[in-house]
C-alpha cells in the first residue's frame, strides 16, 4: 500500500510538472509575438507595414488611393517605363512604276535595221549591254553618248531618254530597257520572320504586310510581336496585331529600309499574395491594374487583403509637380480596395505601365490563423507529452 501511494504521487507530480512546462512554453511564445520585433513567418506585407510611413512629417513617397473620381486626373499624369506611344509611318499609296536608284543594275538592247549602223553588225541588228550598274551620281554609260542621267526615273521614262538621245546618230534606234533593284531598291527584312533576307520592291506602291508576307510571315513563337521599321536614321513601330487589323496601318515602303520584328519587352513585377511572384511581359499594348491580377493568376484567397492591392510606380524628378497635375512625389504608392464596386471599377480603368511593381499585402487575419494553430499545436503537443 505504502509503494503504491508513492508511485501515485509520483505520477502525480511528473505530470503536473510536464503542464507547467507546457503552459510556460506557450507563454513564451505569446510573450515573443507580442514583441515587435518577432514576427510570424508570411510570405507579403501588411498594408499597415507598407503605408506607415504616410504618418511621417517627411514622407519620401506619396499615396494615392484610386476612385473613379480621381482617376481621369491620375491618366494625364506623365507616363513611366517606356516612351509611352508608338511612332509608325504614314500609309499613303504610291505610284505603282518603280523609280531607278543608284545602285540598281540596268539591261539594255538597242535595236537598229540600218545597214550601215554604228551600233550593229550586218549579222545582228541588235546590241546587248548587260549589268550597266547606276553611278552614286545616278548615271550610266552608253557608248556614243557617254554619260546619261536616269536616277528618280520610271524605267519607261529612262528608256525614252536613251532612245532620244539616241535620235541624232541612230534615228531607227529602238531601246529595251530592264532594270534590276540595288540596295536603294530594295528592303532587309533582319529578323522575326521564316526567310530574313533582302527584298526588292517592284513599285513604289509596296507594303510592309507584303514585305512580311513574302519573308514567311512573322514567327509564331515571338510573345506580343512588335514591327519596327528603321528609315534614314529614325525608328518607327507599331504592336504587330494592331498592324493586321487596322488596314490604314499598312504603310508602304522605300528602299533602304530595315524591318526587325522582335518581342515586346516591357514588364511589370508582380509580387505578395498573389497567383505568381515574377516579371510579367505585356501581352498586349495596354493593360489594366485589374487585368494584370487576371494574368498573374488572381489573388490568393487564403492570404491576400482584397483592401490592401498596391501598384508602386517611379517617376523622373522632372515630372514631379506641385499643381496636381502630376504626382507630388517621385515615388508614388497606387492604393486599391476591391471589396468594393468603386475599387473594382477603378482597378479596371487603371493603366499598369512598364516596370510598375503589382503587390497584393498580405491580410491580417492570416497572422491570427497562425497563432490559433501555433498554440493548437502547442496544446496537442503537451497533451501528447502529459499521456505518457
């Protein structure tokens, strides 16, 4: 009796020291989240966090939460990331004939029946001069008349200005007149398409679509494709879609000209709670605050503040003002609340420019959820060790 009352007091006190134990252990722990510097592990910010120094006497950024409202104001202000617009080339029709340039290369058969001609033998009544190149100074040679200009010529008027002067030393002279593009009458097409290469334009009436068209057509695997055209120095583009499908767009080309179809390369990050955390390439020309959540995959419903989407946006020092007209700050926050019909229309009518940074802040009560289930866990834990 004596030996069994000891091992029940015995027990007794193993146990009572194993809950103590535990329950110190949970204080512990309370007492470390109640500290400011020890917080849960999470994988975004609190909007609080993100926004608290909006209560400094000096902020460094400015906050702007997006109504509908105030958001045709925020569209005038200055575009950020990229230039933000395109410059493409006007597509008025030429004239169909072809103009000889310098460079081209000029077939010429001279015809004359007279017996005693000075081009021609009694055999051939025919002279052929092949692969005449055209001089930088826009001539060529004919024998007997030496140099003649036909450069900014139609080839048909070119012929009639060798026939002529022609006239007063073979007047039944008859010219035949070809003429092969040089690099003044022709286009590179450089990348982006099946066949690269060089192409000449047959008339001055040529199109970029037909250009494209007789390279193989634009590469399938290029991501929102941009066609930009390099003229004399100065860059010209235009979204690739957008050339397809507005036909006053198919603007017609000169020789010299260099097309290069090439991906777009404009971004924006997206980071938080989120479907993804990484670059985002524009899929198309513009895009909404409310259809980039779409593409990065929406927000994570068991962790993202629906109150709490924030779109940070840089801008140069020159476009900083103080007349509204501008944001106040060259950092500039973009706040959104989308738990309501305002937010969701804003967020809708709200451009995301180039190397904007999309985050969605993490909800608070995810932070709660995490302590129940760190001190449910904590409980099951000291009823676990209190069974042995």
């Amino acid at each position: 009796m004596v030996i069994e009352s000891g091992l029940t007091f015995a027990c007794a006190v193993v146990e009572s020291c194993v809950v103590v134990g535990s329950l110190r252990l949970i204080a512990a722990v309370l007492a470390c989240l109640s500290i400011s510097g020890c917080t849960l592990p999470r994988g975004a910010a609190l909007t609080g966090e993100i926004l608290r120094e909006q209560q400094s006497d000096t902020p460094t950024f400015q906050i702007v939460p997006v109504t509908r409202a105030n958001l045709p104001g925020i569209a005038g202000w200055p575009v950020t990331g990229w230039s933000g617009g395109y410059r493409w080339l006007d597509a008025t029709r030429g004239p169909d004939s072809p103009l000889v340039r310098q460079g081209d290369s000029i077939d010429l058969v001279i015809w004359d029946s007279q017996e005693n001609s000075l081009l021609t033998s009694q055999a051939e009544n025919r002279v052929v001069l092949n692969g005449i190149s055209v001089s930088p100074e826009g001539h060529i040679f004919v024998p007997y008349l030496d140099e003649i200009g036909i450069a900014g010529l139609t080839p048909d008027q070119a012929r009639r200005k060798i026939q002529d002067a022609l006239m007063p030393i073979v007047p039944s002279a008859q010219v035949q007149l070809a003429v092969t593009g040089g690099r003044q009458s022709s286009v590179d097409l450089v990348a982006g398409v099946a066949r690269p290469g060089t192409y000449p334009l047959p008339d001055r009436n040529h199109t970029i679509l037909s250009v494209i068209a007789a390279g193989g057509g634009i590469s399938p695997g290029l991501r929102n494709p941009l066609v930009r055209v390099i003229r004399e120095g100065r860059s010209y583009e235009i979204r690739a879609d957008r050339l397809f499908s507005e036909a006053a767009r198919n603007a017609v080309l000169r020789g010299g000209d260099k097309i290069v179809i090439e991906e777009d390369s404009r971004y924006f990050t997206s980071l938080g709670a989120t479907g993804t955390e990484r670059l985002i390439h524009f899929e198309k020309e513009d895009i909404t605050a409310l259809e980039a959540l779409s593409i990065i995959g929406g927000l994570t419903d068991s962790r993202a503040n629906p109150k709490g989407v924030i779109i940070l946006r840089d801008f140069k020092p020159s476009q900083v003002r103080t007349d509204g007209r501008g944001p106040s700050q060259a950092q500039v926050i973009y706040t959104f609340d989308l738990t309501t019909a305002d937010g969701l229309f804003a967020a809708r009518g709200f451009r995301v420019n180039p190397r904007d940074t999309v985050l969605a802040t993490e909800s608070p009560v995810t932070s709660a959820q995490t302590v129940v289930g760190l001190l449910g866990s904590l409980v099951g834990l000291a009823g676990r060790v209190g069974s042995f």
